[in-house]
C-alpha cells in the first residue's frame, strides 16, 4: 500500500514473530524510515520488544462490549433471515468474546435449515479450564491432563493461562508465588513454540508437583 512516495507496510498479529524476528524488523523499520510507514498489529503488547514498541506509536482498540457484539449478531441473523433462541448465541458470545469473527463463524457453521442448532463442540474452549483446574484439584495424573487438553479439540489455549492464574490462590495456596512464576514462564515460552500442546502440557505437569 502506498500514499505518493511513502509506502505502508502492514504487518498482522506481530506479536507471534520470534524476538529474534522483531528485532531484525526494528534494523528494517529504521532503514526504511525516510520511505516507508509500518503499522504493527498485535493481541498482546507486552510480547512486542520494548525496543520495537519505542520506535511505535501505540494505540489500544478497546472491543465491543458483549452487548453490542450481540446486537450485531442479531442483525446479521435478520439479514441472512436465521432463526434464533436467545438460548443460542448467548453460550457462544460467552464462549468466544471478544473475537467476534470466531463468534460469527461459529454460528454460521451451526446453521441448518435456516435455524440455528448449536452443536456442544463448538463450546468446548469454555469447558476445558473447569476441567483442567479441576484434573489439578484431584492431583490427576498427567496422562489424563493431556487426554483433557487433547479431547478440546483446540489448537490454541491462550485462555487457560488467565483461567488458572486466576485461580491460583485456591489452587496453590502457600505456593501460589510459585505457580505464577511457573505460569509466567510458560506463557512467555508458548508464543515461540511450534507446537502449544506440549507447551502446556509441560506446564501443567509441573503445576500438578506443588499443588
């Protein structure tokens, strides 16, 4: 994309590039400057290098609020002539919030016949934290974890990092400094990993030795 003589260079989910790659990109971004603009995009800023985000103007997009995402749901349903329960969106907007293309994909591959009928499947993320601070609460075995992570059916477990920090006071106890420090670790390490099962997996295990 160019305006006259100044090139836009657009670079989406930047913050899935390696620090190795962004830091070979911030070499770029500076001898290229006199020419070209690049606008970062990224879900999480604290995996941007501080010495990228130095040479950018941030910007924060707040989403929609669960509402207004419903809202748009629902028009989209009229036009497209669906019919709905509230019953139905309700558990994938919950589900998938804030990523709103997810929720719109998800009900449009639940349409049959004009109607809506959402299969369990497709709300299996929601699950999966509930079932896995529940595996650590009985001190489960791993091999169990990694058929829970497994049976998911989900590639991606971004989530489950918030769910158990956020319950890590109850699960841990004395040792939660220590489970978040763990937890920290992995989520830092499951960025740069090809592989996010086994990313998790290996967190997990050691969570299970302290609980």
């Amino acid at each position: 994309m160019g305006f006259n003589d100044v090139k836009i260079v657009i670079l989406d989910e930047s913050d899935y590039l390696t620090p190795q790659a962004q830091a070979t990109l911030r070499h770029t971004i500076e001898a290229c400057s006199a020419t070209t603009r690049f606008i970062l995009t990224c879900n999480y800023l604290e995996r941007i290098i501080s010495p990228l985000q130095s040479r950018c103007q941030s910007f924060e997009i707040t989403p929609p609020s669960k509402e207004i995402v419903t809202d748009l749901v629902c028009r989209v349903m009229v036009d497209e002539n669906v019919k709905w329960e509230t019953n139905d969106i309700i558990p994938v907007i919950d589900t998938h919030y804030p990523d709103i293309r997810k929720i719109i994909n998800t009900i449009q591959g639940s349409v049959i016949n004009g109607q809506i009928k959402i299969d369990d499947s497709s709300l299996k993320n929601s699950q999966l934290g509930g079932l896995v601070v529940d595996a650590l609460i009985r001190k489960a075995k791993l091999s169990e974890i990694r058929q829970i992570l497994a049976d998911s059916g989900s590639r991606e477990f971004d989530d489950l990092f918030k769910y158990i920090y956020d319950k890590s006071s109850t699960l841990f106890g004395d040792r939660e400094g220590e489970a978040i420090l763990i937890i920290a670790k992995y989520q830092y390490e499951y960025t740069f990993v090809l592989e996010k099962e086994i990313c998790i997996a290996a967190m997990l295990k050691q969570l299970l030795e302290i609980c």
